[in-house]
C-alpha cells in the first residue's frame, strides 16, 4: 500500500481500512496486503487506491469507493445502480439451498445478483432468473454474471416484482427476494452512509414497508410447483405483520433468525 498513507493508518481500525482498500484494489486479501506492503507497487494501482481513499473520505461506502464486495464465495462488482448486499442476505441463501437445489429458481429484486448467482454456483439448477426493475441494477447484475460465469445459466429480465414471471409457462422450484421493507419514515432516519448513497427504491416500499412483501404473497404461489418454496428477507421489527400478511394470503409462514438472532427471513411452501 502506498507509504504516505501507510504512515497515516497508525491507529489499528486505520491500518485495517488501509488493508482493506489496498486488498480491494489489488486483488489480495487483505492478509496478503498487509505482508506484501513493502512491495513495488504500479501507478495504477496506486491511483486506483487514492481514488477509493478520496471517496471514503466523502463518507462514501467502503464497498462502493473501492467497486467490489465479497458475499458467499463470490468477488461481486458493486456500484451506487444497487444496494450494497448484507451478510444476514447470505443467510437466506443458506436456508434454501439446505430446501432445494435443483429445477428453475427466481431471484426478484436481484440488484447486483448476489443470491442469484450463489444460486447459480452452489446449487444445481436447471436455471436461476434473476429480476430487477431498475435498467441501470439489471445492467450490473448482467455485468456480474460475466464476472463469475456459473455453468448454471442466470437470466436477467426487467420488470417489476413478479411481472416478468407472469407471461411465461415456467413453474418456479423456489421465488427468493430480499425485496424493500422499510418505510419511508424508516429512511428518514438511516445513517447518511445509506441514505444518501444506496439506491432507495431499494430500500422503500410504502408507508408500512410493507407494499412489495404483500404483492409477492399475493402472487408468488401461482408461480410455484406444488411443494414449491417463497423465501423471503424481512425486517426484524416487522416479523408478526409478515406473518400475518402471508396468511392473509393462504400461506403458512414459518421465521427464521439470522446469525445475530433478529427474526430475518419468512419461509412459505406453496400446498399440493
């Protein structure tokens, strides 16, 4: 890592962000960073890394100053056209894959194609569709799945929720979505670290949180196989209203805790 800026991380939480910059930029981990930072380094790549610490200093996040982020076993490309992936997102790809691993999967709300593409390379689907209603989100998912192209295909379409599922014949093995769930009074008090970089269509849905959680309840099931699984990312403080949402719908909901123990994720099967 450059040597002024080396010299500036004295403190350990510096020295970590340094790490984990340079790491970023230059494709090591960061253990790798750190024990070859004496190394001649090209202008590039320094350049590259100025440019991520300037943006972090605008209070730009980490994932976006530097253009990547890890989830699962996947090195993603990463942008302000989509919401940063969370680690409690990994986790409802974890519940499904231990329910499923084979026929057509749906990914709704992709953005970059994070859980579609784990889809696509820890399981074995036939196919994983992944749908995103921002053009701009659908672009970079496409670019990812350049990126780490899985020998399952993933097919990005776009439209909104369930809309580009509808006209087609396809029966789906299981309709994940870490859809948006706050409210609009919720965004008005998020961090300015999220509010004011990450997409917030992404983020908002209604007055509730609630709108794009109710209309893939109200629809999902006619696009599933009998037996056929709806997995959804929640907020925690609104797991009973899930539940009883879906069961407005005729589904039996079943939460489930994340790795912090906060109720995270609604599973539902679709009845024979």
């Amino acid at each position: 890592m450059p040597d002024t800026l080396r010299r500036s991380s004295d403190s350990g939480s510096g020295r970590e962000t340094t790490a984990a910059v340079w790491a970023a930029v230059s494709g090591m981990t960061i253990g790798e960073a750190w024990l070859r930072r004496d190394e001649a380094r090209s202008p590039e790549l320094v350049a590259r890394y100025e440019h991520a610490v300037a943006q972090l200093k605008r209070g730009v996040p980490l994932a976006y100053a530097v253009g990547s982020v890890g989830f699962r076993t996947l090195d993603l490309a990463i942008d302000p056209r989509a919401l940063i992936p969370r680690p409690e997102t990994e986790g409802l790809v974890e519940l499904v894959l231990g329910r499923c691993s084979t026929g057509l999967v749906a990914d709704i709300g992709t953005g970059c194609g994070c859980i579609a593409l784990s889809l696509a390379v820890e399981g074995h689907f036939d196919k994983v569709v992944a749908v995103e209603r921002s053009p701009a989100a659908a672009a970079l998912a496409r670019e990812n799945v350049k990126r780490i192209a899985p020998s399952t295909p993933v097919e990005v379409r776009v439209g909104n929720l369930l809309a580009p599922l509808a006209d087609k014949a396809e029966r789906f093995r299981a309709i994940l979505s870490n859809p948006p769930y706050l409210s609009s009074a919720d965004h008005a008090h998020l961090d300015t670290s999220v509010a004011a970089f990450e997409p917030r269509e992404a983020l908002v849905s209604g007055s509730d949180g609630l709108d794009a959680t109710r209309e893939l309840f109200a629809a999902a099931g006619a696009l599933l196989q009998p037996g056929g699984l709806l997995a959804l990312e929640i907020d925690e403080r609104r797991a009973d209203a899930v539940r009883n949402v879906g069961r407005r719908f005729g589904w039996n909901v079943e939460i489930y805790d994340d790795v912090f123990g906060c109720p995270r994720y609604a599973l539902s099967i679709k009845e024979a």
